[in-house]
C-alpha cells in the first residue's frame, strides 16, 4: 500500500471498531468514508469468515462515490473484483439507485440511496451495514428500525455521519449509546483531531503543495470561516441546539446542478420571478425560475447591495425584458410598498404580487421553497454565497407549537456574506421562496396582457383555447381582448384541482 493510500491514526482506529453498532460522529471530509470502503473490501474478501456489505447515503454521488473508491482499494490490495453498472428503480415516487461490486470469494458490497426497505430482507450471519451521513438520510429512525436484523444474525452496523440539531435521530442515538441504553461504541473525531493527527500534511502530500505549521494554521482559518457559524456543528461535532436548519446540505447540494445559474439556457418556457426588496444594509435581489416540465430552474440570480430604487426598477425591467414571467412576487414589507406599487403600474396588478412577508404568510413562502427541495423539483448554482444564505435560515418552535422561521443575527449585523465580507440576512433564500411559491400556487386567477404573443401562462402546462376550439386547455385566449384568461374556480375543480 503506497503512503498516499495508507491511513491516518483516527482511521484506523475506526476500521479496528469491532462493536456490533459502531457510530462515528464526525467533522466534515476527513475521509471517514474512504476508510469506510477499505473496510468494507477487506470484509467480503476474507474466505471463510466473509459477509456481504450493504451501504446507504443520502444521494446518488455518494453511493457511486463509496463503489468507486472500494473498487479503488479492491485494486490497491489486489482482490479480484468484479463491478456492475447502476441500476436505477422507482420507490415511493422517487427514483432511488444501486452499485455493486462482487468479491471473488462470491461475496458483495452493494451501494444504494437511503430508503427502510434497502435494508430489508437483508442480514444473514456475517454481513455488515453502513450508513453515511445518517442524519440526513429520509426517515432515520425506520431505517434504523430496519438494520436492526443485521444484529440479529451477528452481523455489524456501522453508523457515520456529522450532526444535523441535538434532537436528530442520531445525536440521540450517539447519548444512548454513551449513558449505556443500548450497546455499542461511538468514536468521534473532530477537524482538529483530524488535524493533529496528519489530515492537512495527507492533503498537501496529494496536491503537491508545501506543508507548514503557517499554511496549515491558514487554511484552518479559511475553511472555519467558510463554515461561519456552522462550524461547531459541522466540524466539531458539536450538534446545533434549539433551532435547526429549514434546508438540509442534502436538500442543497442534491438540487445543485451544474447547468443551472446560466441565463444562456433559458429555453423560453414559464417564467416565475421572486424580488426581495432592499436598499442599504441588505441585498437587492432577483431570482428568475423557469419551469420545466414539473421542475424550476434557477437561470438567473441578480443582486446588488445599496442601489437606489430608479436602479432596482431598470434591473427588474431588464429581467422582465431577457424572460416570459407569468407572475411577479415583492417583498412588499416595509420599504417594499413603493416598489410594489410601481411594478404593478409598469406590468399590471395582476401580473405583480405584493408578499407581506410576516406571520402565516412568511411560513407558506419558506415551505414553498422547501417543498421544492424535498421533492426534488428545483435546480440551482453551485455557489458559495446562495449555499450560505440557503442554509442560514433556522426553525424552531413557536409559543403555540407552529414552527417559527429566524435567521441568526451577530452582533455586527447579520449573517456574513463570505464573498464579500459584507452582511447579509438570507436575501437570496427569500427571492428564491417568492419565486417558488408564486410558481406553487400558478393555478389561481389570472389575467393578463399577451403583448402579441402566447402569454407564457398558456406554458405553464395548461393548454389554450382559442377562437372558440378547445385544445384540452384550462387557459383561454381572448382575441378580442388581447388577453389570456385563467380558469374559474368552478372549471379548476371539474379538472381535479
């Protein structure tokens, strides 16, 4: 085994865990998993004592990930191996993914998306289990209830993740394991473990750079500061307590597309447009989502910071002008009446609404976004600065129970821009959300001029009517009028709406 392939004391540490539940919590990239896939070649490859392996994330490129790094050590230790292509199968609505890699000794390591049924029919005497990024899988505590056959037979579960709020599935399991409750063994190793043990000299030795007590002090800071205040979280194994995070990093990064974010592949469909008004201290900000089919695209996102309102009006103009917006949704809250009310006169009262973004009505929009990222229904950039506002906006429990949206201030300000070093108070989640839920709700009223061509309302995926002929639509074109009329609220019921 070359050096550069061999492992760090807290990895092997882990590979020697021989406990029946094994959790690791742990900081971020410090190469558990690689580690994880030795383990798991070494295992089917033993002769007589061999088992299968069975390997669950979050998402498809970490399932994919984990067989190509195991086929990496089948290679690197010389066992014969054999790896199947990906199959993809439909479950619960979703379309979930496996990878597999056969053993000569006729055993398996088979990597699938997380769902309770993978586990299930699975465990005989000697096969082993492993769940990555446990608290962010779906419905934790059912796949949990599901691996538990694999101690049955004497096989082993072995549970990694980061944490994801005190009160996740797996900080509770890692404090019964501690106090005694149920048996087994937690390892945790945080970024500084992981650093004092070697993790940044293995990184230098890969990437050819000059390893110093300075550089690694630097990039420590660097990386601490990208993390901001998720850092205690996500690289001290430290859960968040109290409020938790209204989107998940899977839900992010599993929505991340590298297509999205490119005005240029605007396709001329439906347009939904979100504004988040602001004028000093806060972003100005325009998120443009196109639908395709049943899923947004987010193909442009406009911000500014500490322009007048003659400017925020010219760059909205300028995005109603490049696209074909059905609706308009402003954060009409404060100093965003005037802006509101300026729009509806340029584009028409119907095409333009006005978001109080307070109370109930802040809820439904945040949920709006949030339900897109759930059924994984929206595509966006991979940025920095949108993961940091994306990510910034916490929940927590109300007086009455209903859950409440905050978005942590500092003492200087609020959350910090990490592109800029500016603040910013998760403008871009919220121009996203107005956008997503003006596109939620596109089967209400409206009414609108076609300025000479099809209103984009009609591809929205309704259809049209024209000239007294039905074209199995809901929308209708009225020619003398000039206008695209949307249907009653009786017509949307006898649809099934």
């Amino acid at each position: 085994m070359t050096a550069l392939r061999s492992l760090l004391p807290y990895q092997t540490a882990w590979l020697r865990e021989a406990a029946g539940i094994a959790l690791m919590e742990k900081s971020r990239r410090i190469g558990i998993s690689w580690a994880e896939a030795l383990g798991a070649v070494r295992h089917v490859a033993r002769k007589s004592e061999a088992g299968n392996v069975y390997y669950q994330s979050y998402a498809k490129d970490m399932t994919s990930g984990f067989i190509s790094d195991c086929a990496e050590w089948a290679e690197s230790v010389q066992l014969a191996a054999s790896i199947a292509e990906e199959e993809a199968f439909e479950e619960g609505g979703r379309k979930s993914w496996t990878y597999r890699i056969e053993a000569a000794t006729g055993k398996e390591i088979l990597a699938m998306t997380s769902s309770p049924r993978g586990f299930r029919s699975k465990g005989r005497p000697r096969d082993r289990a492993i769940l990555d990024e446990a608290a962010f899988v779906d419905d934790l505590a059912a796949v949990l209830k599901a691996v538990r056959a694999f101690r049955m037979w004497g096989g082993q579960v072995r549970i990694i993740s980061t944490h994801n709020g005190e009160s996740s599935e797996f900080a509770l399991l890692c404090a019964a394991i501690r106090d005694g409750a149920v048996p087994g063994a937690v390892h945790r190793v945080t970024f500084r473990d992981a650093l004092d043990q070697g993790l940044y000299k293995r990184i230098c030795a890969i990437t050819g750079e000059t390893w110093s007590p300075d550089a690694e002090a630097q990039w420590e800071a660097d990386i601490r500061a990208e993390y901001g205040e998720d850092a205690a979280e996500e690289l001290d194994c430290i859960p968040a307590s109290g409020a938790g995070h209204w989107l998940s990093w899977p839900m992010i990064h599993g929505a991340e597309h590298e297509l999205a974010g490119l005005p240029e592949h605007y396709s001329g469909g439906a347009c939904w447009i979100g504004v988040d008004v602001a004028r000093r201290r806060d972003l100005f900000v325009i998120a443009i989502l196109e639908q395709l089919g049943d899923v947004l695209w987010l193909r442009e996102l406009i911000w500014a910071r500490n322009i007048t309102f003659s400017e925020q009006d010219a760059l909205l103009d300028e995005a109603v002008g490049r696209y074909r917006p059905v609706r308009i949704a402003m954060d009409q809250t404060g100093m965003g009446e005037k802006p509101v009310e300026d729009a509806k006169a340029r584009y028409g009262e119907v095409h333009v609404e006005g978001v109080i973004m307070s109370g109930p009505r802040r809820l439904d929009v945040a949920t709006a976004l949030r339900e897109a990222f759930e059924d994984s229904l929206i595509r966006i950039p991979k940025l920095q600065d949108l993961r940091g506002d994306l990510r910034s906006v916490r929940t927590e429990d109300g007086p009455t129970g209903a859950p409440r949206l905050i978005v942590p201030r500092t003492k200087e300000g609020k959350g910090e821009d990490r592109a800029t070093g500016e603040k910013t108070h998760a403008d871009r989640f919220w121009a996203i959300a107005l956008a997503a839920a003006a596109a939620a709700g596109n089967a209400g009223p409206f009414e609108g001029a076609s300025n000479g061509r099809v209103s984009a309302a009609i591809a929205a995926g309704y259809g049209l009517e024209t000239d007294g002929e039905p074209e199995s639509g809901l929308y209708r074109f009225d020619v003398d009028r000039g206008i695209v009329l949307s249907p009653t609220s009786s017509e949307l019921r006898a649809y099934g709406f």
